[in-house]
C-alpha cells in the first residue's frame, strides 16, 4: 500500500492536496448546510471528494468504489485493499482520517 504514501511525500501532490482539499471541504459544508447548522451528509460528500482524488492520482481501474453499503468499515479499495475514510467537523477546522490496511 505504498502508494497511498505518495499523496504525502510527493512534493506536488502534498501541494495539490494542500491547496484544493480545504477548498473544496469548504464548499462541502456550504453545500450541506441548512439554517446555518451543517448536515451529516457533509461526511458523505467529503468522502466522494476524498474518492476523487484517490481516482485522479492513482487512475478508476486501481479505485474499487462499488462497495456494499452492509461491508464494514470499508469505503473504497485502492488496488484491491480496503479502506476506512473519516472526517470531522470542527469550529473553526475540519479533519480527515484514512485507515489502510
């Protein structure tokens, strides 16, 4: 699972990452606010754009996205390997767990 390690040590994708992903989580929570409050679906959304970026960087045929809804755990596969995606909304900041195995 080596690669998944590039998107924090390659000097372009950490930049990449670092300017967009804030951005669009951002636009995340805008989008599912309703009367000020953020929605649980923000999660959802924030883990679609978390799917595409592991899309972009590593290409759809290594990025298994039909998982079943009942498989624990387990949001995508990347190169057949599963993995976990959590985030957190916070007052003023917003954090991103990946689990790989």
């Amino acid at each position: 699972m080596n690669n998944i390690l590039a998107l924090f040590s390659e000097k372009d994708a950490v930049s990449k990452v670092q300017n967009k992903l804030p951005k669009l989580f951002q636009i995340a929570e805008l989008e599912s606010q309703r009367a000020g409050k953020i929605g649980m679906e923000v999660g959802t959304i924030r883990e679609r754009i978390i799917v595409s970026l592991l899309i972009y960087k590593f290409g759809q045929e290594n990025v298994e996205t039909e998982i079943p809804i009942t498989e624990p755990e387990v949001d995508v596969k990347l190169f057949g390997k599963p993995i976990s995606i959590k985030t957190k909304t916070g007052i003023s900041f917003s954090d991103v767990k990946l689990l790989w195995k």
